[in-house]
C-alpha cells in the first residue's frame, strides 16, 4: 500500500504531468481539444446526483476537468472548488477555468488529508482516482465527512485493490504513482467509510475500467488485482452520533 515516504514521487509524477500538459496546450485552445483530459478512472460527477446550487468540492482535482463538468451541473448558483497538493496542478486548473470563463470554479493547493475548510461546507464531496495514491485513506474519508453537509453525498471513482498485488508488482514505484499498488482493497472499503461516519455506502466496480486499466501496465495482468469502482454514500442528514 502507499506510504507517506511515496507522497514525494507521487508530487513529482504530477507536477512533471502538469508541466507536459501546460507546454502542450496554448492559453486559449478549447478545453475540448487538450491533449491532456484528465488522468482519472471513472467520472464521479456522473454519479454525484449534482443538483443546481450544490457546493462540490473535488479531491485530488489535477488539472481540474470534473471541477469544470460539474459547474456546468450546478450552475451559477453552485460553487465548486477544486483541492491538489501539486502547484502545477493548482496553476494549469486555475487557467483552464480562466480559459473557459467559469467564475464559479476555484482552486486551492492543500492536501487532503488535511482541508483547509470548515466543517459542514459542501453539499458533495467527490474525487476521481486520487485516494489509491495516499498512504492514510481513513484520514481522508473522515476529512470528506468532516466538510460535508449534514445529507451530503461522497461521490468516489477510484481504483480498489481485488486480489492481492503480486510482491514484484507491489515493489514498483511506477504502479504506486500510476494509481495501482496503493489501491484500497475492496475488502474493509465498507467498513472504512462507516468508521469515517458515512450511513450508507455504495461501492460497485465499473466494468468500463478494465481495459483502462490494463493500458497502464500492458501484458502484466494487473486487471486481475485492481478494478476501476464507483464509491457513493451519505452524510446522514441529521447526525446524532457525533
Ligand atoms: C491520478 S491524478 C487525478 C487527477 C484528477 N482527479 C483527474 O481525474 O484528472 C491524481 C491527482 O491527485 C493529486 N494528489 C495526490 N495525492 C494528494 C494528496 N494527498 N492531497 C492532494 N492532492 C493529491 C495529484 O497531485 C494529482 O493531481
């Protein structure tokens, strides 16, 4: 699993990504035809249940494209802010929001594991393939519960561990950093979410993702350990419990 000692290796992976993406794309080209559409492994805006007027907040944003899909859901009403540890992250979402003239988008530089915002602040939390790049999951679920609403909705797409990583494919830094060694396991997600305080979770895997995933590692099977999953659940609307 990930440890803290990979988070430097994991900045630097994505800072070189944002540095690639930001050369590639000229300030003012469509956000439609960026080489760079994100470098997640699913769509949590599509499984959100995003309403006009939510306030969402998205972990781990990278170059901040489901933060642009879901200000388009939530209109001008909602707001919608974007977290990444990574500064050339923050600095290339920043502008593709510039880009695409969507005042209700922000981006702050923070880790997730320790947000920089009040109790109760957001109707939705969600995050796109982040998690399994973080060494204290638990510490980020009860972060995500801690900002949410009373009723509000964790909306996850993330890469969860199905069978045990072979220990030559758990040794590779590239698998930890390209989201596949430190994958949550499937097993104990459950119970995870429910200690972080969440009433009800869901967790199916996406079939769509196998071929995804397998275009990360070619021809070293790693469809066979990890699967692309959607994790939803709520916030109980009136919490007693704590
Ligand atoms: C695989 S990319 C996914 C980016 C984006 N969600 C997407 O779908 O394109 C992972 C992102 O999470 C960020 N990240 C990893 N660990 C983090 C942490 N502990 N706190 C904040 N951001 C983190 C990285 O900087 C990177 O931008």
């Amino acid at each position: 699993m990930a440890t803290d000692a990979l988070r430097p290796l994991v900045r630097k992976a994505y800072a070189d990504a944002a540095t690639k993406a930001a050369a590639v794309v000229p300030g003012k080209r469509p956000l439609a035809c960026t080489p760079h559409s994100g470098l997640g492994c699913g769509s949590p805006t599509t499984i959100a249940g995003l309403t006009p007027g939510d306030w969402v907040l998205d972990l781990g944003c990278g170059a901040g494209f489901d933060c642009l899909a879901a200000a388009v859901e939530v209109g001008r009403r909602g707001r919608v802010v974007g977290v990444d540890m990574t500064p050339e992250m923050v600095r290339l979402a920043s502008r593709h929001a510039r880009d695409a003239d969507v005042p209700t988008v922000s981006f702050v530089q923070a880790e997730i594991e320790s947000l920089p915002f009040p109790d109760a602040s957001f109707d939705v939390v969600m995050s796109n393939c982040v998690i399994n790049l973080c060494a204290d999951k638990q510490r980020i679920f009860a972060e995500a519960w801690r900002v949410l609403k009373p009723g509000g909705r964790l909306a996850v797409a993330d890469i969860v561990a199905v069978a045990l990583l072979p220990v030559e494919l758990h040794g590779e830094l590239a698998l930890h950093t390209g989201c596949v060694a430190g994958a949550t396991a499937l097993e104990g997600l459950a119970a995870m979410l429910r200690e972080a305080g969440f009433a009800s979770a869901e967790i199916a895997i996406a079939q769509h993702g196998r071929s995804v995933i397998d275009s990360w590692a070619p021809g070293r099977a790693i469809q066979h350990f990890v699967a692309a999953a959607n994790i939803t659940a709520t916030k109980q609307a009136r919490d007693i419990s704590r």
